[in-house]
C-alpha cells in the first residue's frame, strides 16, 4: 500500500527505443539556449527528450572531447541513470534533470569552468544526474527510524545519499556506462571523491555544516584553493538540489505539490508504523504556504545569499526569484492567518451565547474540516496544475481516525502560521547520530555541528547513568516538535496523566534526583532496567485500551525520601542550582534563532501554556535536576554553553544537554524501538507511580489496528534477525580482496553474468545488475523486505548459477560471430534500436536468470559485487 512502483520494464524499453531514435537528432538553437536558463520548464518534455537535452549539456560544455567520452558511453551512462530513478511523486528522473539543468545554469551564468575547471564542472553535472539515484520517497528520517536495510547497511549516516553515490558507481562500473574509462587511475580517483563529496552533500541533516563552513571561507575565497573549492562544489549541488522555488511559479509549485504528496505519504507511514512522525511532512501540520515560509526563509534563502556574495551574477539569476516566492508565500500565510482569527472570533462569538453546556473539547470532524477549509480558502486565489488539497482530501478518513484530542485545534494552526515547527534541517540533524565529513578543515577553528562524528572518537558517557527522567524530556522536546506518533502523544497529552500535587513532585524530583546521583555513581542503573520494549509491554498501540493514571503511592513516597538524598554536598548544590538558573542551557551553537527563541519559550512558564504542557514543564524540571548530577568534576563549572563536537559524548558536558544531545545519547545507550509507554512505566516505578488501566471501550477499530501492528511488529523482528544473518555471511565475505584478476576479466565475467556483449539490448540486460541492487533495497521503503531464509538462497544460487554456466557456454558459442557482425550490433545500440532476432534470441536465458532474481533473490545483497562474483 506505500509502496512506490519501479518503473516497468515495458516503459524502460519504450524510453531506450525513442532515445536510441532521437540520440543524434540538433537540439534547435532555441532550445540551446532556453536550457541554459532557470526558466526551462522539464514538464514540456518527455523522458527521452531529457535524456536528449542532458547529452545536449555534456555536448555543449564540449565534455565529450575534452574528457574523450565516447558518445555511446554517455548514452548509456545517461539511460542507466534514468532507468534507476524510481516512480516516487518527486524524488524521480525529472528532479534529477532539473538538478542537472540548475547546476547548467549556474554553469553558463557564471562561467564556471573557467572559475573552477572543466572536471570539476564535469563532476558536478554528473553528480547532480545521479544524486538521488534509486531514491525510495522515503528520506532519511524513515530510513533510520525504521531502521531500514539502507540505515543498517550505511549506520545511519546519510543513508540514502551513500545508497544513490553508490548506485552511480556501479553503473560507472560497467565499461560500457563508464563516461571516464579514459581517465588514469588518479583522474578517476578524483572523480570518485569529488562525486561521493558532492552527493553526500546533498544530505540536509549537513546543511549547516556545509553552509557555516562556506560562509567562513567566502570573505577569503581563493579559486586556487582546493578545499575551498571543494566547499564550493558541495554549495552549488545543494543550491541546485533545492532550486524549484528558483524557477518561475507555474514551474515550481507542481514540484511542491510533488514533494508535499511524497512528505505526506511518509508521515502516513510513519503514523501507521507507529515511528515518530516528522513534523514538517505531516498532513496536520503543515501546508504549503507554512511549510514554504520555513523552508524558503530558513533553509533556502540564507544558502542561496551565501552562495550569491561569492558568484554576484547569481542574485538577479536565482536570488531574487527565491526572495520573491518567499514574499508570496508569506502572504498567503498572513491571509491564511487573518482568516482564522476571522473565524476564532466568529466561533467565540457563537461559544459565548451557547458555552453553558458545551463540553471542552474540539470536535474531531470541526477539526478535520476546518484544516480543510483553511488550506482550500489560503490557495483559492492560486490555481495549481496539480494541488496537494487533493491528497488532503484523499486523506480525510485516516486524518479523522487519527485526529483526536491531540492539540486543540487552534495551537496547531497557530503552530502553522507561526512557523514553530522545525525546519528539515532541524530534524534531519537530530536523526543523523554520527556525520561523515567528506572534507578536511577548511579553515582553523571550524565550529563543529550536531551529530559530528568527531565526537565519537570521545569518550562515550556511562549511558547506563541515562535516566527515564531524562527521556521523559527527550520525548517532551519530541512532542513540542510533534515527533511524537499519535499513541505516544496521546498517552503523553493524554488525559489520563495525572500528577496530583505537583509541589509535592517537585520535592520528589529534588529526592530522588540525588538518589540517582548516588546511585549513578555506583553505576548500579542498568540501562536493560530502564527501558522495557514496546513488543514486551504490547502498550504502544493505537488508540490503546490503556490509558495511564499515574499518581503517587504514599509508600514509595518516603522510600523516595531516604537518607542518601541528603547526601549532596552543598557546592554540589550550588552547581546544580546554577545550571538550572541558566535560561540558554538547551541551546546549541549553531541553532537558528528561531530555534533558539523556541527552546527558550519551551522552558518557560507562560500563561498560555496548555495544563498538559505545563505537566510536561514539571517533567522538564525533574530532567534538569537530574541533570546536574553529571557535574562531578569542577571542570564542569567552567563549560559554556556551546556543545562542541568533542562535546556531543563528553559526560561533563551533560550539564549543557539539549534535546539533541540528550537523544543522541539515549538513542547510544537505548535499543531503539522503545516505547514512550514503557518509558512511562518505567518512570512510574522509579517514582512509586502506578498505571491504570482506564475503562476505555475498545472499537472494532482498535482491535484492528492492534491486531495489525503486532503482526507488523513481529514482521519486522522475523526479519531483522533473517537480515542479520545474511548480513553475517555476506559481510564477511565482502571483506576479502575482489575475485577481480584483472579488469579485463571482471567485465568478462559481468558480460557472461548480464549479457554485457554488444546486443543491442545490452542495456536492459545490464539492468539486472541494478534491478537486484533494488530488491535488495526494498527494505528502505515500509513494508516491502522479503528476504529469503539462507538455506533457501543458496539452493538459488546453485540454481542460478547452472543457469549461468548455461549462459556461459552460450556466449562462448556467440564469441566465436564475427567482429564485423559485433560492430554492426554496437551500431544499432547506439544508433537505431534492438534487432529483432537479438530480442528474442539470445537474451532469453538471461530473463530467466533475473526471473530467478526478481522472484527469489531479494535478500540482503549489500554488496552485489560479491554475488555476482559467486554466480559466474
Ligand atoms: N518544504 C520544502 N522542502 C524542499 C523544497 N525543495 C527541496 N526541499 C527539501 O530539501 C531536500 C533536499 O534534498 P532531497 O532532494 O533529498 O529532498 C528535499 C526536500 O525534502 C521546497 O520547495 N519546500
Ligand atoms: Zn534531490
């Protein structure tokens, strides 16, 4: 049901024939020009037109003859790149293109190459072609959160990014696809880290990163200056990589639609799964204008003027049109906003004749409908080839199944328009726990980022000294920003919290904050003890039949209220009393402003504050007492506020936890799909709290969704363990040498394998290479994984392997067909299309090895490489 499609074979083939047709025809002088401008509208064009339009650019930088690339081999390389590109709404070949054409653009604008050199422009036009190569409409927050086969194959680090560089790769790898077979060893190694450096960078979670480091250098940029070219070129495809709102409205907003289309299915997926929904993908909290306002105002725009006090000539070009679609955005957000005010005073005034016997609460369907309406009246002056309202609209019936009592109405749409939720970059950072620099230090001193990696080579705190407490605030700052999954905000919203007397609590906290300390010195916490998985308790269900009523038991009270909480010494105190009077303590370095003004308003009090959210605030102060525990060493006192790099992991610098650091280090200590329910039992007990079941009838409904996501749950366990082991047997085998004696013999050996020889229908016949690299990478889209047990894939692979031999004896039968006859073949490849006999003849043995492949062979394959080495 979520799944996106692969693009058919059928239109895979018609794509080929067309481009093989058209390949050699002029582009019109017109045209020539047209693609050099942000103006170019790819919607006027069919695929294999763009496949045409984008040798057109390699044509026109002269790339062919001065990088001696055969024309053929770009052909091919530009098909292959195609075909790998998925049928998602917007992470698809056409954004490619567009990336390819920005990057073009700037190209012919600034003149780059003279600026830069042709290879480094080579690099980035290429590295734009294949930047989001085999994307699966689903980022990287979903890839980690759901721990899919790409988050476990690359760690967490920018998953999708390593997958599409390495996608690229193994089409480069094939002779025939392979644009810089001309190049010397050291050439292609320079290509290689210029392409992975450019493509990872494209990973938002790094665009501070990027950014900050670019803008320090700017005011000193030296072209000669290798490093700082390389930060350069990482700008550039991260400009291009998000340039839509660059291009004339009717252009851009189709794109938006697409991506919102994409956004909303994954948080669909997210809620469905049960995994922390991203807030600036999800259909309730966002709309376009809102989600415009942010991306534009906090991410865009600050990377395109960076990028325009070095290359002037930009500002008029992309600048400006971003400044203009900002203001229009904004607009529509005000109008949106007036409106609702509009209609709040309307709504009041009716409430107060009628407020009597009108319970507290907002009707789901006013809820439902009135987001609606809000979003159809914001867009009614705008007409849109293809508008997100429709997807709204699709959506109606989950939305009202899941919109309950989660926020009153009117905080989420001041939410909106406020723009308080954060921005991607916000979240991606927080996903990524670790972070690959493909660069040296640019400049001395470098700020460092959250989630650097540097910090990991720190050492790692004692995380069994993690407290429930403290991931009671981790899931605060989640719920503020609406990370939360619908069960776990409602059992956090959820009436049912209750905290009796919250003076007494406070003084509870105060306990039992130096109980742990003590017990945090003993190091007696095991952090198994504190965390009980969602699968065990079955809590985290939707719409659960438990509700949890927590007060406190007079019991646990005085034990709570032992000796050793007296056993603080004062300055002890004093110090703990100092980081809780420090207002900025959430704050990290490099976080917006706006970031900043929303962690602060966070811990503070003020009267608008929901009675939930101040319970939450409560919960926060009990985190923040016990946060102070860490400060044992009078080092401590002197760390500012900043969290370096070195500082992601340093225990001392607990004391300056923000929510990010304090999920990175939960997420280090804490198996991963943890329940904020067991979190909640946990904390209850730690407290003499207890959980009571509450009277809750259960739909039919329920029972359903229940029913499903244990099924669900336990899917996913069968086949983690099932991957793991194949993991285990692959990976070790990966890390030998290659069986690769020669080059010669490797390409042999993948022409036995793919029936890589000169038929014309070379290329589809490639694909098998990628089509299995993709059914290995169907775990990174929901609910897709059908991995075979290994005894099973062995007897495939014997299979296969027969078959191949099969092939093999048929291709040595082929070798022996003249030259003449192998040239003439190639011809038409490259020029008119397959020959029917081909079609038909030879290949047939070979579709029944990816037959074999597509139905069987889906398992973990992370390096294909190793397979294909086996089968031949
Ligand atoms: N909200 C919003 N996000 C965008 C826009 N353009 C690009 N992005 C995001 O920026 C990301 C850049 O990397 P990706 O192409 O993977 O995915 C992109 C989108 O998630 C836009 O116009 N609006
Ligand atoms: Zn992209």
């Amino acid at each position: 049901m979520l799944q996106y499609r692969r693009k058919s074979d059928t239109i895979k083939r018609k794509v080929r024939q067309n481009f093989l047709n058209i390949c050699d025809s002029e582009v019109s002088e017109s045209v020539k020009q047209w693609l050099r401008m942000p103006t170019f509208d790819s919607r006027q064009w069919e695929d294999e037109e763009l496949l045409l339009l984008l040798q057109q650019m390699y044509l026109d930088l002269d790339f062919c003859s001065k990088f001696a690339i055969n024309i053929n081999t770009l052909r091919n390389f530009l098909y292959e790149a195609y075909k790998n590109y998925n049928d998602v709404p917007f992470h698809n070949f056409r954004h490619c293109f567009c990336v390819a054409q920005m990057m073009y653009s700037i190209t012919w604008c600034v003149d780059l190459p003279s600026k830069i050199g042709d290879l480094e422009v080579l690099i980035l036009l290429t590295s734009c072609i294949c930047h989001d190569l085999d994307h699966p409409g689903y980022n990287n927050i979903y890839q980690i959160n759901a721990k899919t086969e790409l988050a476990i194959r690359y760690n967490d680090i920018s998953p999708l990014e390593n997958h599409h560089c390495s996608v690229a790769f193994r089409i480069l790898e094939n002779e025939d696809c392979n644009i810089f077979q001309s190049f010397s060893a050291e050439e292609f190694k320079q290509v290689r880290e210029g392409m992975i450096r450019c493509i990872l960078a494209t990973d938002m979670a790094r665009h501070n990163e990027i950014l900050q480091q670019f803008k320090e250098i700017t005011p000193e940029f030296d072209y000669s200056n290798k490093a700082h070219v390389n930060s350069l070129s990482m700008v550039l495809i991260k400009v291009s990589d998000i340039s839509n709102e660059a291009r004339p409205m009717d252009v851009a907003e189709p794109w938006l639609d697409r991506l919102l289309q994409e956004f909303f299915k994954q948080s669909d997926a997210e809620k469905l799964e049960g995994l922390p929904v991203t807030p600036f993908m999800d259909r309730e909290k966002i709309t376009k204008p809102s989600s415009q306002c942010s991306f534009i105002g906090f991410v865009l725009l600050p990377l395109f003027e960076a990028l325009g006090e070095l290359l002037t000539e930009l500002q008029d070009l992309i600048i400006q049109p971003v400044r203009e679609a900002l203001d229009y955005y904004k607009k529509l957000n005000e109008a949106s906003k007036e409106e609702r005010l509009h209609r709040k005073s309307i709504v009041s005034d009716n409430t107060d004749h009628s407020s009597e016997n009108t319970p507290n609460v907002t009707p789901k369907s006013n809820s439902s409908t009135s987001i609606k309406m809000k979003k159809s009246l914001s867009f009614q002056n705008r007409t849109s080839s293809r508008s997100v309202d429709d997807e709204v609209e699709m959506g109606v019936d989950h939305r009202e199944e899941i919109d309950v009592e989660i926020q009153p109405l009117e905080d989420v749409l001041e939410d909106i328009e406020s723009g308080e939720e954060p921005t991607e970059v916000e979240v991606s950072e927080k996903a990524l726990k670790f972070k690959i620099s493909t660069e040296p230090t640019v400049c001395a001193g470098r700020k460092s980022y959250p989630g650097s990696r540097k910090g990991s080579r720190e050492k790692v705190p004692n995380i069994n000294n993690v407290d429930l407490v403290r991931v009671l605030q981790r899931e605060k700052g989640k719920l503020r920003a609406g990370m939360l999954s619908f069960d776990q905000r409602n059992v956090y919203l959820g009436k049912k919290l209750s905290i009796d007397n919250p003076e007494y609590l406070d003084e509870v906290n105060k306990n039992y904050d130096v109980k742990c300390y003590n017990i945090n010195n003993r190091n007696e916490i095991d952090d198994d003890e504190c965390i009980i998985s969602k699968e065990t308790l079955n809590l985290n269900k939707r719409n659960s039949e438990h509700s949890v009523k927590t007060y406190i038991s007079d019991e646990k009270r005085s034990i709570l209220k032992s000796s050793e909480c007296r056993s603080l010494t004062n300055v002890e105190k004093l110090k703990m009393n100092s980081l809780h009077s420090s207002p900025a303590d959430s704050l990290t370095p490099d976080q917006s402003p706006r970031a900043r003004s929303t962690s602060v308003a966070g811990t503070t009090d003020q009267p608008s504050l929901s009675k939930e959210k101040k319970k939450m605030s409560l919960l926060k102060n009990i985190k923040r007492s016990f946060n102070s525990r860490t400060f044992d060493s009078p080092d401590t006192l002197a760390t500012d506020n900043k969290i370096t790099t070195e500082g992601d992991t340093k225990p001392h610098q607990l004391c300056t936890t923000t929510t990010q650091e304090t999920e990175s280090l939960v997420e280090t200590s804490t198996k991963s799909n943890r329940s904020i329910i067991s979190r909640l039992k946990h904390f209850s007990e730690k407290f003499g709290l207890t959980m009571e079941k509450s009277p809750v009838p259960k739909t039919p409904k329920n029972n359903n969704s229940s029913s499903k996501r244990t099924t669900l749950t336990l899917r996913r366990t069968k086949m983690d363990s099932e991957c793991c082991q194949s993991l285990e047997s692959i990976s070790k085998a990966n890390t030998l040498p290659k069986v690769r004696k020669s080059m010669s013999a490797a390409r042999k050996g993948w022409k036995f394998f793919t029936g890589k020889d000169k038929s014309p229908n070379s290329l589809d016949v490639w694909a098998s290479e990628a089509d299995f690299n993709k059914h290995s990478d169907n775990t990174s889209i929901p609910s897709s994984s059908q991995l075979k047990p290994d005894v099973e894939r062995v007897e495939l692979m014997e299979k296969t392997k027969s078959l191949t031999n099969i092939q093999t004896v048929e291709k040595e039968a082929s070798s022996t067909s003249s030259s003449d006859e192998k040239q003439q073949q190639q011809h038409i490849h490259a020029t008119k299309g397959p020959r029917a006999d081909d079609v038909h003849g030879r290949n047939e043995p070979i579709t029944k090895i990816q037959d074999i492949y597509k139905d069987h062979v889906m398992v973990t394959a992370s390096n294909n490489q190793q397979k294909h080495t086996e089968m031949i």
